[in-house]
C-alpha cells in the first residue's frame, strides 16, 4: 500500500542516502546485484555513433525519416536490406562513409 505524505516525511527524515548509495556500490563491486541488465547495442546504433552524427543528421543520409532510424536503433524494427549493408559498412568503416558523403 502507498505511503501517505505523512508517513513519507518520517520514513525519510531516518535515511542517510548517503549512506544508502555507497552501500549499494559496495554490493555492486562485491557481486551482490539481484539483477543485470544488459543493453545490446544495434548495428544502427554502433554506425551512428562511429559516424559522430545526430540520429536526424544519420536518418537524413539514409534518406528515412528519423522516426523510422529510431525504431532501428532502439531493435524495435529491422532495417532493409541495403540499410543494413549501409549500417554495416558504417560500423566497420565510417571513415569510408565521410569520404563517400563528402565527394561530388
């Protein structure tokens, strides 16, 4: 059940948060987390950020809107095929994609 603001006040005017974050640390370190959460990366992802650019900025050289760049990102879509040897060759060579980018 929720705490009332009452009840809130004298539960917190006891904490030493403090306290309570380097404990936390220590567990961390220690190995005693209940739960890890492990993030993957996305190829969309690790391309953008290899190329330093803005998730509008990299949409744009992709020619899809931003929204559609986002759902790649965050693994909620799949990117099409030729996105994806984009993505790749961005990933392994994103001075290739400047270059590529930058000419005439």
């Amino acid at each position: 059940m929720a705490l009332n603001e009452r009840e809130l006040e004298a539960r917190d005017a006891n904490r030493d948060v403090g306290a309570e974050l380097l404990q936390s640390l220590r567990d961390v370190k220690a190995g005693k987390v209940g739960k890890v959460n492990v993030v993957k990366i996305t190829h969309a992802a690790e391309a953008r950020q290899r190329l330093g650019l803005s998730q509008s900025q990299f949409a744009q050289m992709l020619g899809v809107s931003v929204r559609t760049f986002q759902e790649w990102e965050q693994g909620r879509r799949e990117p099409s095929g030729a996105a994806k040897a984009l993505l790749k060759v961005a990933s392994i060579r994103p001075d290739a994609v400047h270059e590529a980018l930058a000419a005439p």
